[in-house]
C-alpha cells in the first residue's frame, strides 16, 4: 500500500501544492491531474523517491520510502517525462538494457516479444534515432510488460501515441490492476482506465 | 547487472566514435606539441618527458569527463539508473570502469609510443605505461565525483577541472615522479605503492561519494 501524508512542495518561494494526503491499495488507480505548471511532475518524482518532499513523507506498506529506498526501488516501475531511450542503440537493445537495470535480465525473444505486443514489429533493430516519438514511447512502454512490479508510477505515458496504443496502453493498464498491481499516471489525454477503486487527485 | 551497465557504456562509445577519438588525440597532439616546440635538445626532453606526458593524460582524461553522466542525465537514464533496486554505488563503479576503458586504455597503450619522441629509454618506456595503468583509473574515479556535481550546471565543464585538477595532483606528483626515478637509476617501488594505495583510496570512496552527488544532483 502506497500512501502520502501531507505531502508539500516548495518551488522558490512558491508553494506548488502542500497537505496532500492519499492511499492507494492493490487494484486500485490514482490519476493525477491540474494545469501545466502544477507539480504533477514533482509529485511524481517524490512518489518514487527522486524528490524528497518539502514536509510529509511518503511510505510504502508503512515504511518511510527513504529508509527503505533499495528495496523500495525494486518494487515499483517509473515512467518519466524522458524516456530513458538512446538514439545509438536499438529498440532490443534499449529495452534489454532499461530491463536489466529495473533488474530483470531478458533475453532477445522475450524482449521481441514485448515490442511486437506494442504494436512495434520490424523496427526490433532499428536504431531508435530513426523512430518516430510514438514509437519511441512504444519502445519504453514495453519496459511494463517484462519487469513484474507491484507499483507504476508513469508520468504522461501517453504523449505521441496514437489512438491504437492509446487502446492498447487502456488495456494494458486494465490487466494490469485487475492482477493487483497499483499505478499513480498523469495525463492531459482523457483515458478510461477501469479499476477497482480510481482515486482523483486535482492539483491546482 | 555491473555488466550490463559497463557493456552499455562500451556499446555506445563503440557508436560514438568520435567521442573516442577526440580524446586520444588530443593527448597524442599536446604530447607531439613539445617536442616540436623545443627542438631537438634530447637532455630537456628526457628530463621534461614525465611531467609532459602525465599533464596530457590528466587533461585528456578531464575532457572527457562531462560525458560521462550528462548523457544519461538529458535523455532520463540516470533517473532510472538511480531507480534501480542494485545498489546506485555499484552501477556507478560500472560506469566509472567503463569510462577509463574507453578514455584511460588508449592512453595508457599510446604513451610509450609518444615516449620515443622524448628519447627515453626502453625501461622508463614501461615505467610510464605502468605508471599510467595504475594512475588513469585513478583519474576516472576521482573525475566521476566532479562530473556528478557538476551535472546539469550551466559552465559545468570550468567548474569540473577547478575541482577535479587539484585532487588529481598527488596523481601527477607520483606517477610522473616513478618515471623521473627510473632515468635516474632509482627505485621505483615506493612510487608504485603509492600510486596503489591511491587507487585503493578511490576505489573505496569515490563510488560512494559519486552516487551521493548524483543523488544530490538530481533532486
């Protein structure tokens, strides 16, 4: 169970958004939403323990994420605003690579696997400098379908995708929480994720 | 997962040659400079070898320095590197290895090449190498504190050789000082061990002082 008590965020002298309080169980899905400029970054980047909050703290089952940050970070997958993709390498070999640093080893099929569930087929060794930003997304999204954690933290993982991955990413977020997972998502897209329990969290 | 970080380092720079490249030579160009610039006195030249070719090193070895987060930094790696469940020093220990593979080994192979245009002799040749192998790791280690706090500054690339340079002295002092003894005749033992010892030093804390930088660096 991942839960934020009185979380605050500081920006220079400008509080972005403070008394933040929120839990969120397995199956269940916080969508973060508020304008540009509202902090749903920052919130994001505290969630996974990037950021340390201005006062509040944010735990894990009970613990203070800081004192458990190690094993903290195994059990949850982080989708930021930069993909986290090279342009020297391939769509396998970025994925591999992203794969084995979350700390799950993949081997080349099961990772081609993967980008053909994204809808990427034939682009497998393709250097990603010449997808486009869709494809690009595609590539670091395919990341959730090999790494088996119990909390996604993705922040706007739909920017640049079409209406299809948009469909497939619904979906993939739909078997995701019906197993048990638990995901905090960010989006100016309207998507109609349907959980257990969907939390509404409005920055302003 | 150490192996995946240094064989994704070495891919890229195998990719990105140039990067490579510039380093190796600007150290075989500031090193060919002096002998061109003095002429052909072989006296000033052995005695000014060491100190010509450690200074080279340590330059070529700082201009390589800002690439070795920043990368990872604009494009959203390090965020992930820093979210993964191994431990942060060590997936920085990896990227430090890797770095002087790709910066470090070239020097140290091409230094006693360059050492025949000072006219030393074949046994200070292989001191020089030696000295290098212990030394360059050395320079990696300590680098990669400086590129961490550095990251994302604006003018990061001054401000990393203010840092870094000074802490890189005892390095010079010792490496070109093994090399200056054995033209002397002298031993060169102690200036090994200390060299050793120095690597140990960094090889024990710099990992640990650079994963709390990048820590700090990216909050």
């Amino acid at each position: 169970m991942l839960q934020g008590n009185n979380l605050e965020c500081v920006r220079g002298d400008r509080v972005l958004f403070s008394g933040i309080n929120f839990s969120i169980k397995p199956g269940e899905l916080m969508q973060v939403r508020g304008p540009n400029g509202s902090g749903k970054t920052s919130l994001l980047r505290m969630l996974c323990g990037l950021a340390v909050p201005n006062s509040g703290k944010v735990s894990w089952n009970g613990a203070n994420i800081r004192s458990i940050s190690e094993e903290y970070c195994g059990v949850i997958t982080y989708l930021g605003h930069m993909s986290g993709i090279k342009d020297e390498l391939t769509a396998i070999e970025n994925l591999r690579i992203a794969s084995a640093l979350s700390g799950v080893e993949v081997d080349e099929k099961r990772a081609c696997e993967a980008l053909h569930q994204m809808g990427l087929i034939e682009r497998e060794n393709l250097f990603t400098k010449l997808l486009s930003q869709g494809q690009k997304r595609r590539v670091s999204l395919a990341r959730l379908l090999l790494v088996r954690t119990q909390l996604w933290i993705l922040d706007e993982p739909l920017t640049a995708l079409d209406v299809s991955a948009i469909e497939l990413m619904k979906n993939i977020l739909e078997r995701y929480l019906a197993q048990g997972g638990m995901v905090v998502l960010t989006t100016h897209q309207e998507i109609d994720v349907s959980a257990a329990v969907t939390h509404q969290l409005y920055l302003s | 997962m150490l192996i995946w970080v240094i064989r994704r380092d070495l891919l890229l720079a195998m990719r990105r040659q140039a990067d490579v490249l510039t380093t190796l030579f600007f150290f075989v160009i500031v090193v060919s400079l002096f002998p061109l610039g003095i002429g052909p006195e072989m006296n000033i030249l052995r005695i000014m070898a060491p100190g010509v070719v450690w200074v080279a090193a340590l330059l070529a070895s700082m201009l390589s320095l800002g690439r070795m987060f920043s990368n990872d930094y604009l494009d959203g790696t390090l965020e992930q590197i820093l979210l993964s469940p191994t431990s942060l020093s060590v997936l920085v220990l990896g990227k430090m290895f890797a770095h002087w593979l790709i910066t470090g080994v070239p020097l140290v192979l091409m230094a006693p090449v360059l050492g025949i245009q000072y006219d030393l002799p074949s046994s200070a040749l292989i001191v020089l190498a030696l000295s290098l192998l212990i030394g360059t790791p050395i320079l990696s280690l300590i680098g990669g504190i400086g590129a961490a706090l550095t990251l994302g500054l604006r003018g990061g690339g001054v401000l990393v050789s203010l840092l870094v340079l000074p802490l890189y002295i005892p390095v010079l002092i010792f490496g070109a000082g093994a090399v200056e003894a054995s033209t002397a005749g002298l031993g060169v033992d102690a200036h090994f061990s200390l060299l050793g010892a120095f690597l140990l030093v960094s090889l024990v804390l710099a990992p640990w002082a650079t994963a709390a930088s990048l820590r700090v660096s990216m909050e």
